[in-house]
C-alpha cells in the first residue's frame, strides 16, 4: 500500500493530526518508537485509512513520492534524533516538516542542514491542541517555499474553517524558520492573554471580598 502523508510520533496530538488527514480522504503511514503507542495508535487507527508500521523502513517505503512526513514530537534532541534516523532514507524534493513546538533558530540551523541534502525541511506551528488536531487545528507552515504547493492542499484541507468555510486557518507564513517564529509570538500572546485575564480576576475577587483596596 501507498500511503498520502506520513506522520512520526504518536502521542495524543501525532495520532490526532494522523485521524484528521485520515478523515480527510488520505491515506496515512505511522510511526513510533513506543510499542505502547504504536498499540494506542492501531486501536485508534481501526476503520480509518490510517496504518501503523512496526519499524521506520517498512513506513518510509510504504510513502508515495515526493514522500510528505510529518514529526510530531518532543522539540530538541528528539527532533534531531529523528532527523538523524530518517534523513538517510529520503530523496531529493521528499518533504520533512517539524510540527513540534521548535525555537525557530533551531529551525534555522535544521532548515539549511536539509537544503543541502535537497530535503525540503518545513518548520510549522500547530495550535489547537488534541480537539483542533482531530476536528481543525491553525496552522502555521514555514520552510522551503518549494514544499509549500506539495503540502498545501493536505493542510488547508485539515485547517480550522470559519467564516462558513470562507476563510482557512492555514496559509504560509515564510521561509526559513518562520513557521515556529509566529508559533512562537502566538503563545507569547495567549499566554499574555491568559495572565491578564487571570489578574484582572483576582483583583476583581479580592475587591468583592474585602472591599477596594487602595496603596
């Protein structure tokens, strides 16, 4: 069988991400380390046009060509670890993406080490969490501006929709490491976000309570 998509790492959001391209009418190849998860993941997987492999050649060789992987894990050495282990096996014009939550100049540095092996290296933010990954997530695609027409229509067809579908909460964002920088600026603002609304609650509280109180 030849597979769509392919997707490394299959904590709750790889395997969500992995249902929703699924969902989507696309055929999807995955990949953990953890037999644990590749376990979770085939119970998961029961019904959808979605497939675990047992071990990182036979998911490679089950990919259609230019070969699209997504990794889904933790951001750091077990990015580069994967890089490491799959990098050897992919062709000039296969695309990698980096769905973690990366710094972006780890990114960078990861982005020019693929382009010279002609790996078109992707680094894209995800939010939404485990609800978004399997019914639309925002996505935040960067990288190589030549693996942006072979991803396209598999991210805007799994994106967050609104406006009645009119608007897709996908679209490109720039090259190089620019997809975990804007992920980067989009927590920094929700987490902003969040503490304010959690401060401006206490003082609210603490008012009722006890009263204003002035210093």
């Amino acid at each position: 069988m030849q597979n769509d998509m392919g997707v490394i790492g299959l904590g709750v959001m790889g395997r969500n991400l992995a249902l929703n391209i699924a969902h989507h009418g696309y055929s999807v190849a995955a990949y953990d380390l953890d037999k644990i998860k590749q376990n979770e993941s085939t119970e998961a997987f029961e019904g959808q046009n979605a497939r675990v492999y047992p071990d990182l050649g036979s998911f490679i060789n089950s990919l259609n060509r230019p070969r699209r992987i997504l990794m889904m894990v933790p951001a750091g050495k077990p990015v580069d670890a994967v890089i490491r282990d799959v990098s050897p096996h992919l062709e000039n014009g296969d695309v990698l993406i980096d769905g973690g939550n990366s710094h972006f100049t780890d990114t960078e540095s990861r982005f020019s080490q693929m382009n010279t092996k002609g790996i078109l290296y992707m680094g894209m933010g995800v939010s939404g969490g485990e609800e978004g990954a399997l019914n639309g997530p925002s996505l935040m695609p960067g990288g190589n501006p030549r693996a942006w027409p072979i991803m396209k229509p598999i991210l805007q067809d799994i994106a967050a929709k609104v406006d009645e579908g009119a608007t897709i909460c996908c679209d490109w964002v720039g090259e190089n490491g620019a997809g975990h920088f804007v992920k980067m600026v989009h927590n920094g603002i929700e987490y902003g976000d969040m503490q304010m609304i959690c401060e401006a609650y206490q003082l609210m509280s603490q008012t009722r309570e006890n009263g204003p109180q002035w210093h």
